[in-house]
C-alpha cells in the first residue's frame, strides 16, 4: 500500500486503498470528495486535473464508479481517486468544477455517456450528443449498433419522416465468447439481419 | 432598420460615435462553423458580440462522435489499433505508440530495445509532421501562404517515409501489443537522416518568413493570452501548455520508452500568447530531430517485438503455418483476443498536441471492460470560453489557430 494512501486515511474516515495496477490509487465516499481533492490539490501539489470518466460495473452494486486522475506536476505523481455512485438508479456525485475548471467539460461529458448527475455543476448539458437524445451510450446495455430514434430537429423529422437508423454491424467487430459453447463462441457480426446482398432497409421518403 | 442621420462627409469620429449610440444595447449573436476554415474540423462557437469585441463564446463539439469508446469496449485490444489512427488524424503513428503502451502496462510487458527505438522515431516524426500543419496552417489562418506550402512540402516527404515503413501514408496502424508491425526496411534510414539533414534549412527559411514578420506579430502577440494557473486549472497539456510557461513534458518527467537516454531540450513559453505558442512549436521541432538523429546513431539491433509475450500477440507466421501449437495460440488470439490479466490502468504519453491517455479497465480476456481516452485537444479546447471574451472577431482566427485541435480527438 502506497504511503501517501496512509497519510490521508486518518484524515478522511471511509477512505479505503483501492486495487490497480499501477499509480497509488484510493477509494473514497461520494461526500468526501471535494474535501479530498481540494486536500490534494493544495497540500500534496496535485494541480492538474488530468481525467474524469466513469465505469459501469453493470451487474455490481453499486452500479456506477466515477474515476479521477490527479497528476502533480512538480514530481510527475499520478493518484486515482475512485468514487461509488450511491444510487444505482439515478446515480449522482458532487461536482469538482469549482475546484478544478478542467473538469466542466469532463463531467459534462459523463453525464452525457452515462447519465451521472454532478451535483452543483454550473452547466450540464449534453456535450457529444445532442440535447434531446434519450439514452446513454456509453451504458452497458445500450447496444454497439444503436438504437433508432428521431432526428434532433423536430421540422426536418416531420418533413422528411426519416430516423436516425442503427448502425450496420457487417463486417465486424467480430469477438468470441471464451468459456461458451462452440455454437455461440463462435465469432460473428453482432448484427446479421442485412448483408451485402440484402440490401439494408431504409426509411421511403414519401 | 435605424434611419441614417447626415453627417459630414470628412468627420470620421462623428460618423463612429453615430453608428455607436444606434447600436448601444444591442448584442449580435454570431456562428462561426460548425465547419469552418479555421476550426481545422467540425467546431460550433456561437459568440456574442459588441460591436466588434466578442463578450461571450460557446463552443459546441460532439459534431464527430463516433463512438470510439463504446467500439473500444466490443473489440479485442488489437482491433483497436487503426482505430486510433482515426483520433488524432494528423500524428497517428504517435497514437498508435501510445495505445500499444497502455496494453503493454496492462499486460506487464517490456519491448527490446530496437523496438523501442523504433517507437520514438516514429513519434518524433509524427510530431514534426503535426507540428508542420500546426505551424503552415496557423501561418495561413493570420494571412500568410507561403509558410503553407513550405511545410505541406515537408510534410509529404515525411509521409513518402511513412509509407516506406509502414505500408501507409495516413492510417498507419503500425504498432501491435509488444511490438511493432514490421522492421524498418534495408536503407530507410538513411533517407530519414537525409530528410532531417535538409528539413532543417527548409524550417529556418520558413520561420523567416513567420518570426520577425511586422503582420504576423501584431496579430499574434498579446492575443489569447493564457496565464500558467488557467492553463493548469484547465487541464491543458503539450506545447499549449508549455508556452504558458509549465515545464511540463511527460518525456522528460516520466521518461518511457528509453526517452531518457536521448538529449533534448524542452521549449517553454513567457507570456502564453499566440506568439509563444508558434515559437514553442517551432523550437520543439527543432528538438524532434535532434533527437531523430540520436535514436539513427544508436540504432540497436537485435528482436523488434517481444519474444517471451507468447500469449500477448500472435506468432510469427513462418511459425503458425508449421508448429500445430503456434497455429492454436494464433487461432486464439484473432478470435477471443490476448490474455490481458485483471486490473486498471492509466498510461499517458506526450503526443504532438498534448498528453494522450488510455485508462483501461480489464476483467480479464481480450476485450477491454471499460478503455477511456483522454484526448488533449478536447481538454485544450475546454479554456475557450474563459480566453475569448474581450478579443476581436478578427483575433478569434488566430487564436483557434495556435491552439492546435483536432476536432476527430477531441469528440472521438
């Protein structure tokens, strides 16, 4: 276990050293985490707010882990800082902007991939998708290919009567299954209804 | 539409404060993009302005999402390679380097030392070609042509190099997991030495049209200004970063790759402005083939991947087509992917535009859990709207310009 883990359990009650492979790496309660970072920020010189993303454990609970990287610049010092959505269903965190500016865009986009709220963020819309999309792609259950869903632009969907349509899956990515049976381990394209030669089904433009 | 008043012709100052008093209170919203000449990808400001000075900006990306992540998490790790290609299109053989070490981290493997060699060739090449259209398409964005074609020249003898190596002039793909895709041909080289040998005049007459140029300073200097704690606080990396005055350049602070055998200098900036950030790059270019020249001089020989990563990557094809064991483990790989042990892990490199970083969560298997990619122009571009208040619309060119995105990274 990593030194600096050592020093700052004490300080914060619930801050627990977490597996990884490489950097030291903490895992600390959802309500500590502004106190910690801004612990790290100005008493252990951790400047510069390099990540924040999210990973989505799927069947675990919790569900949700968001994941920060703190990097020092003075001694090129990388810490993880790894906290537990308390709720699965909808999962929410503070937000670190006031501390660290960096991280606007960063949680902007978590929630946009994963549908984490950050609790007092100054802004949080969609960053990569538009404003109105109604899942989150980065979640698990969404599938590679996509799901069908209306154009952003309500006009042009009426006008047109056109979808933004799934994703062809022909020609990759094809991955098997190890430890399943022969039959489904097999590789094969995620989604084969269409081919080449079977033209894929698009919407008529009436 | 507001009556004009008379005015006599001559009296430029009354004719200003007229235009001045009809238009008090009133903001114009602006557009620039989402595709335009000088957003160098598919980026949407929307800008308030008064009058000329520009008092808000709103940067809108996601024009080019494609969903590099979620492909990440569906694919086996060397699936992934010429998809990161795709991120940064301009350096794609320095992406490819760094994807190839996060896994090598994850998979606990050492490269030989030809191998690395190899790597960090390819990266400084892919840097000098980067920072080529960085420093010929900034030229162009605050008014000058010429520089352009000087540096698109170079660039095309760099990617005539490329293509000798790697079978490619733009999607290079050239890493695998524990090494790389093929050695370097008999007599390349030489060619990258006589390349370096007469780039550096070419990039000395370039800068003489650029670095003392009356133009090209009034626009630059003192425009877009970033001071070292907005660009810490804002997460910014690479030459950006640099000329805001950090000394912050992961080959130095956590040397991989055998980068601390090899003598450079780091350029840093004063004042953080436009100007310091061209004359950052142009120093780093300058650095780049220093240490090209190094790596040619102690080339080492021996194995160009590694030879005792047996599950990691797949044999060699000679081997595969007459040992039954080979052909399994070949079998194996291309259909479940490597054997990548559990854990997380976060690798980052100096790429030409900032730190690229791959944190990578595995369960095991060949497939990444959960692979996040933090690209630096999407951070680099986060500081917009704090800078851009209180230029001019005509600076706004300039200033997207030196900050040097690509938009395919920054949305991924």
């Amino acid at each position: 276990m990593s030194t600096l883990v050592e020093t700052l359990q004490p300080r914060f009650v619930g801050l627990a050293p977490r597996q990884s492979g490489d950097h030291p790496a903490v895992r600390c309660p959802a309500e500590l985490v502004l106190p910690l970072l801004q612990c790290l920020r100005d008493e252990f010189g951790y400047s510069l707010l390099m990540d924040v993303t999210a990973v989505d454990w799927e069947e675990d609970t919790p569900r949700f882990s968001v994941f920060y990287h703190l990097f020092c610049v003075s001694d090129a010092r990388y810490i993880r800082v790894a906290i537990d959505c308390p709720d699965d269903e909808e999962p929410s965190v503070p937000s670190v902007v006031s501390l660290f500016p960096a991280a606007d865009w960063h949680e902007r986009e978590t929630f946009d991939m994963f549908g984490i709220r950050f609790e007092g963020h100054p802004d949080l819309r969609r960053i990569l998708m538009w404003d109105e999309y109604p899942y989150f792609p980065l979640r698990k259950e969404f599938p590679l290919a996509g799901i069908e869903t209306e154009l952003p632009d309500e006009e042009v969907s009426e006008e047109t009567r056109a979808k933004v349509l799934s994703a062809p899956m022909m020609g990759g990515p094809f991955v098997s299954k190890s430890g399943a049976p022969m039959s489904r381990a097999e590789p094969r394209a995620k989604d084969q209804s269409w081919t080449e030669w079977d033209r894929k089904p698009t919407k008529e433009i009436e | 539409m507001p009556e004009t008043k008379e005015i006599s012709i001559g009296d430029v100052g009354a004719r200003a404060s007229v235009y001045q008093d009809e238009l008090q209170g009133e903001d114009i919203a602006i557009n620039v993009g989402p595709s335009h000449p000088t957003t160098h990808g598919v980026l949407r400001l929307i800008m308030e302005l008064d009058g000329d000075v520009i008092t808000k900006c709103e940067p809108v990306v996601g024009y080019l999402h494609r969903g590099d992540e979620k492909i990440a998490e569906n694919m086996t790790y060397n699936q992934f390679v010429p998809y990161t290609d795709r991120l940064d299109y301009i350096a794609p053989l320095a992406n490819n380097v760094t994807y190839a070490l996060a896994v090598e981290k994850l998979a606990g493997l050492e490269v030989p030392p030809r191998c690395a060699a190899i790597r960090v060739l390819v990266t400084e090449m892919a840097r000098l070609s980067s920072h080529l259209l960085g420093v010929g398409v900034y030229g162009m964005d605050a008014g000058a042509w010429t520089p352009f074609m000087y540096t698109f020249t170079e660039r095309e003898k760099l990617y005539t190099l490329f293509e000798e190596l790697t079978g490619a002039r733009f999607t290079t793909s050239y890493t695998r997991i524990g090494g790389v895709s093929r050695d370097v041909p008999d007599g390349w080289l030489k060619k990258v030495s006589a390349f370096c040998d007469q780039f550096l005049p070419i990039l000395e007459e370039t800068q003489k049209l650029l670095t003392r140029n009356r133009i090209f300073m009034d626009r630059t200097e003192g425009i877009g200004v970033i001071s070292k704690e907005d660009a810490l606080a804002y997460g910014m990396t690479g030459p950006n970063l640099r000329a805001a005055g950090v000394d912050l350049d992961l080959r130095k602070d956590r040397p991989y790759l055998g980068y601390d055998q090899y003598e450079f200098d780091v350029p840093i900036g004063q004042t953080g402005d436009c100007y310091d950030r061209y004359l950052v790059r142009l120093e780093e270019m300058r650095q780049s083939v220093r240490i090209i020249r190094q790596v040619i001089q102690s080339f080492p020989d021996g194995p160009w991947y590694a030879e005792d990563a047996k599950k990691i990557y797949a044999p060699k094809k000679d081997k595969i087509l007459t040992s039954m064991e080979e052909l399994i483990q070949n079998f194996m790989i291309v259909t479940e992917g490597p054997r990548m042990p559990e854990g997380e892990v976060y690798f980052e490199a100096e790429n030409p535009k900032g730190i690229l970083g791959f944190f990578i969560v595995s369960k095991g298997g060949g497939v990444p859990y959960r692979l996040k990619i933090r690209s630096p122009s999407f951070c680099n571009l986060s500081i917009l709207p704090k800078i851009v208040p209180g230029h001019y619309l005509s600076d706004i060119t300039v200033l997207l310009g030196s900050l040097d995105f690509v938009m395919g990274e920054c949305d991924r």
